[in-house]
C-alpha cells in the first residue's frame, strides 16, 4: 500500500487535531503543586487563591511541598482549604487530589473533598458535622471497618445530613480504597465530562454514573478531621484541568472598572510588560542625590534651614525603612528555618511514642474484654449453671464424707509407726537416763571435797 503526500497531510492534520481536543489546560488559580520544583506557598504562611481554615487551635500547616491538614499528635484536629474563586467551566473538568494517610494502627479520621455551591471559610467540616450545602463531597474514611472506603454524596441544600439518622445511606457511589499508611501518594480524580461523572483511585474506576449535573460557579474544598488516636492527612497537590483551550485561567475574575467583554490575556500580558518597562525608566533616571546607608548623628542647632531639616528627616526615615525590610526579611528567615526545625524534630518524635502508643492499646483492650463482659453478665442467665455448680459441689462433699474416714484409716495403718517402735524408744529413753545419772554421780564422787 501506498500513501500518498496528500494522505500523509491528511493524517498528519487529523492527528494535531486529536491531539488539540484531548490537550488539557491547568486551572492555576484553582491549583497548587501542579509545578514541580516549585513549592506550594511562595513565603510559607498562604497558598494564592485558597483560604485556610483550622479549629481546635490549629490551621493547616504549610510545608513547601505538602500541606498538613491534620498532624501525626494530637488527635481530633480538623482542617480546611477553600478555593477564592469558583470553577466557569461547566461540564468539562477534571480534579486531581494528591494525597497520603499515616497514623498508628489503629488511627482514624476522615478526608474530603468537596464542590460547593459556597465556600465554608468559617469553621472546618467533615460530612457528620456540615450544614446544609449544595453540592457534592467525597468521602474517604474507615467506614464499616472495611479498611478504607470511598463514597459520595450530593446534596441540593434542602438535606441537613449530620441530622439523618443514618447518613451512610445517602451515598450515590462507593468503592472500598485501603488508603492508610501505603508509603507512597495516592491519587484521587473526579472527571466530569459529557454529561458522565467518574470517580477514579490510583488509576482505576472507583464509580460513575450519567445521572449527575454539576453546574459552574461551584468552590473546590478539601478538609480532614482526625479521632483520638489521629491519622495524618497531608495534601502535596490539587489540580484543576479542563479541555477549554480559550485561557488556562479563570474567565470571570473580578477586575476593576468596567470589564471587557472581549478579554484578551495577550494584550494584558503586553500591557503588564509596558508598565513594568515604564516603571524600569523610572527608576534608571538620574536622581539629585543618593540616599546614604547610614547617618552620624548631628546636632539640632547645626540644621539651620528648613530644606535641611526635611532632607535629614527624611533620609533618616528612608533609612529607618530599609532596617525595618532587612529585619522582616530575616524574620521570615529565621521564621522558614524554625518551621523546618520543627518538621524534622516532630517527624523523630513521633517513632519514640510507640511505648505511649503501646498503653493506649493495652488500655482499650482491657476497656473492650470489660465491655463484653458486661455484655454477657447482663445478656445471660446464671441460674441453670449456678445449679449445676451447686449439684457438682454436693456431689464431691458426699464422696469425701465416704471416702475420707477410710483414707486417712488406711494412710494411718500403713505409714504409721508400729508398737515395737514405741517400746524401743522407751527402753532407749530410760537407758540414757540412767547413764547421764550413773555419770552425774561418778563426777561428783571424784570432785574435790569443800569444807568450812
């Protein structure tokens, strides 16, 4: 067979084609640690575009690579992140969720992610505690001791679930997820595209079905609670796709003045490397003076006019300014170094709690051996083995009133000594007495005679 230079071009055409439909475009504003060398938060303390949420005295806590919705100890610790903005684009999205669970063996807790009609920056929730909310969260948690699960949940903001007498019963799909302390990151994806919604783990399908409508507009949420005995949820990226090639950016932000209908992120980038151009002019110009790095100090009768006095004032606010920015700026040194300390500290601290760990476990299986045996005190009925106690009791005290009198009668008879025994004890008896006399007496006749 052959292929002409008009087939080729064809192919060739068809394949860029394909390719451009299938090409996915990064949402970065609904995103962080879709770069790779580059660290989640730019200064460690915020991640651009999302809102943190703790309670119980703690906020997630922002490495450079992760981010620790609940830590290693204590436990019930809950947490939060919200995005800014809403998702515009409707019917064509993809999210993934990078994510790792630890804890000690019998830890617990849960991990959500949620698309909500409102952002709930006020106060962490899970799917127990939440208000009513329009939209849809997935679940990952223990449920029903089967060593991990995934299940979803919608809500259209009528159904207040932490006051169902049974919420597990709402889930729309599940699949059963061991998700704990794998060593390595696992992959949660949410895919919502021609009018199929699909859940996929680690590269396989979880559930999906035709049957659910996510609109735009909606805020991606994930937030982690952990138990007594806590497992750690740490988030190391979060990324927002959509087969839209019109921008990689969201369409609808919210801008100042009147906006342009037809945006252009061409002509603003032109725009924004003008002003920068213009701002570099500015600051090349020639000035009339430098501003030194340091002033001695003077006398105040030695300023006699008032440009004088100006220019030392100011000069000497301008210094002021500087030493204010180079002390912030090694306190957020000082600040990065500390955090980096204390990770590494509390990651040696938590092997050493195997000896507290191992009493917990001690402690909860004699708690758990009490209940079942409070259980079967107060299920059971003792009278029936209480009467066969008493009859084997009965039983036994007749057998010893038989049988004791002629035991000991036999042991008696048998290991007992005989009464020439008794006979021979007392003849050797009264025959060392009359020796210990007849030498009582021989001593006393050869002793020295006393007289007065």
């Amino acid at each position: 067979m052959v292929m002409t230079s008009h087939s080729l071009r064809a192919l060739a055409w068809t394949a860029i084609a394909i390719t451009t439909a299938q090409a996915q475009y990064v949402i970065d504003n609904l995103s962080f640690g879709q770069k790779d060398g580059q660290p989640v938060s730019p200064n460690s303390r915020g991640i651009p575009h999302w809102h943190a949420v703790g309670q119980n005295d703690y906020t997630p806590e922002i490495l450079s690579d992760r981010v620790i919705l609940t830590p290693p100890y204590p436990g019930q610790k809950r947490s939060a992140l919200w995005t800014e903005e809403g998702l515009h684009h409707a019917g064509d999205w993809t999210a993934d969720l990078f994510f790792r669970a630890s804890g000690m063996e019998r830890g617990g807790g849960n991990l959500q992610l949620w698309y909500t009609r409102d952002a709930q920056k006020s106060e962490p929730h899970s799917l127990y505690t939440a208000p009513k909310f329009d939209g849809l969260v997935l679940v990952i948690d223990q449920y029903e001791g089967r060593g991990g699960s995934v299940r979803g949940f919608l809500n259209d903001g009528t159904i207040d679930i932490k006051a169902h007498t049974d919420p597990d019963t709402l889930a729309f799909g599940q699949c059963n997820y061991a998700y704990r302390n794998l060593g390595r990151l696992s992959e949660l994806k949410v895919h919502h595209a021609n009018g199929v919604f699909e859940v996929f783990v680690d590269g396989h399908t979880c559930f999906s079905t035709d049957k659910v409508r996510l609109p735009e507009g909606y805020h991606f949420g994930i937030s982690a609670s952990s138990a007594e005995n806590p497992d750690s949820f740490e988030v190391h990226k979060f990324i927002v796709s959509t087969t839209n090639s019109y921008t990689r950016e969201e369409p609808r932000k919210k801008t100042y003045g009147k906006q342009d209908p037809e945006y252009n992120p061409h002509q603003q980038q032109q725009q924004q490397q003008q002003q920068q151009q213009t701002q570099q002019k500015k600051s090349s110009e020639p000035t009339l003076g430098e501003i030194p790095g340091m002033l001695s100090d003077v006398l105040a009768g030695s300023i006699r006019s008032q440009a004088d006095q100006f220019a030392d004032l100011h000069n000497r606010i301008q210094i002021i300014n500087h030493r204010v920015n180079d002390i912030y700026d090694m306190l957020v040194r000082f600040d990065s170094e500390f955090q980096h300390r204390h990770n590494d500290i509390m990651h040696r601290i938590v092997p050493i709690d195997d000896r507290g760990s191992s009493m917990i476990r001690t402690v909860e299986k004699i708690d758990r051996t009490t209940m079942e045996v409070q259980r079967d005190l107060e299920s059971k009925d003792f009278k029936d083995m209480l009467n066969s106690v008493h009859n084997a009791i009965h039983n036994n005290h007749e057998a010893l009133n038989q049988g004791l009198p002629l035991a000991v009668a036999n042991m008696v008879s048998k290991t007992g000594p005989s009464l020439s025994t008794y006979l021979f004890i007392a003849v050797a008896v009264q025959i060392m007495v009359v020796g210990a006399y007849m030498v009582y007496k021989a001593r006393r006749k050869s002793a020295p005679k006393k007289y007065l």
